[in-house]
C-alpha cells in the first residue's frame, strides 16, 4: 500500500464529473487500499476518486454507523467502512446543516445544507450492489463524497462573496508551494 498525493482546490481535476467502473480487478483492489491508506494518513473519514486524481466513480469511507452515540477509546462503535463504486443517492430527508471539512480545502471548515437522512445503492469490489439507509455523520459524509464524483464541493455550496475569497486563498497558497 503507498499514500497518495492528495489533490486541493482549485485543481481542475475536482471539477470533472468522473465515469462508472466497469472493471473490478486486483488494480480497483490496490487503488482502494491506497485511498484508505491515504485518508488515513490525514484523518479523513472519507475519499473520493478524484481528490487523488483518478476520475472513477468509487470512493472509500470509515465512519461510525451511530455518530449520536459517543465513541471512546474503551467503547468503540461500530463503523461503516466500505469501498463505494458507482454508489448513488436513492432518497434523502430532513434537511439540516451540517459542518464540513474536506482534505482537498486544507484547514477549513464551513457549515453547508444538507439532508440527515439517505438511502444510497453501491457496488463492492466484487461488484455486489448493495442498499443502505444512512443518518447524521454517516448520511453527510454519503452526500459531501458522492458530490466529489460529479465535481462538486462542500464550498460551492457557500455564498459567493465567500467562494470567492476562497479561490484567492487557496490559489495564492498552490502558487507559493508550487514555487518551494
Ligand atoms: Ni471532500
């Protein structure tokens, strides 16, 4: 397993909308066990193809089922940790706002509208589909990766005075570490 290189805003590349996998083989298998490695490595709890450059529609995630319930050290939840290819949005309810992060927006967070609940269809790396209901942590983290997948961000989602603050930051910040 190897870490990845992480894509930031506002690279091209998180704007695409990314094609279906139709090929599930020992190389889908390494990719995903990369993603995990490399969210991992920067606490994220979820990943999605193109925020390491591949324009596939999979994403990895490890989030706990019940995020209302706290997790310790001593009593850990139980987690949903899945590889999701070609995975889509069934139905969402309740709305809600929810604070977000995102490991292509380095060190921001931002509260966006979103739904607390979802049902959502994806395939496994053998290429089983499967169906799911998701609430809180877990339905959030459904709907910010899937967006991922048609190119689109939890910031887009802002007013457009603060997007456009954003774009300056964050490319001023490429420029100064493309220049290091
Ligand atoms: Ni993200």
């Amino acid at each position: 397993m190897s870490i990845l290189q992480v894509v930031t805003y506002p690279d091209e590349r998180l704007r695409k909308v990314c094609t279906p996998v139709t090929v599930f083989d020992e190389q889908l298998r390494k990719l995903a066990a990369d993603m995990f490695e490399t969210m991992y490595d920067d606490d994220g709890v979820g990943l999605a193809g193109p925020q390491v450059g591949v324009l596939k529609r999979i994403v990895v995630m490890d989030v706990p089922v019940d995020s209302t319930v706290e997790e310790t050290p001593d009593r850990p939840q139980p987690h949903f940790k899945e590889v999701l290819i070609n995975p889509e949005i069934i139905l969402k309810s309740e709305p809600c706002r929810s604070s977000e992060g995102c490991l292509s927006v380095p060190d921001y967070t931002a509260e966006v509208d979103r739904c607390n609940r979802v049902t959502f269809r994806y395939q496994d790396l053998d290429g089983n589909v499967h169906e799911l209901e998701a609430h809180d942590l877990h339905a959030i983290c459904v709907q910010h990766e899937l967006d991922h997948l048609d190119g689109k961000l939890f910031i887009d989602k802002l007013s457009r005075l603060k997007r456009e603050r954003l774009k300056i930051k964050y490319t001023k910040l490429k420029r100064a570490q493309e220049h290091r």
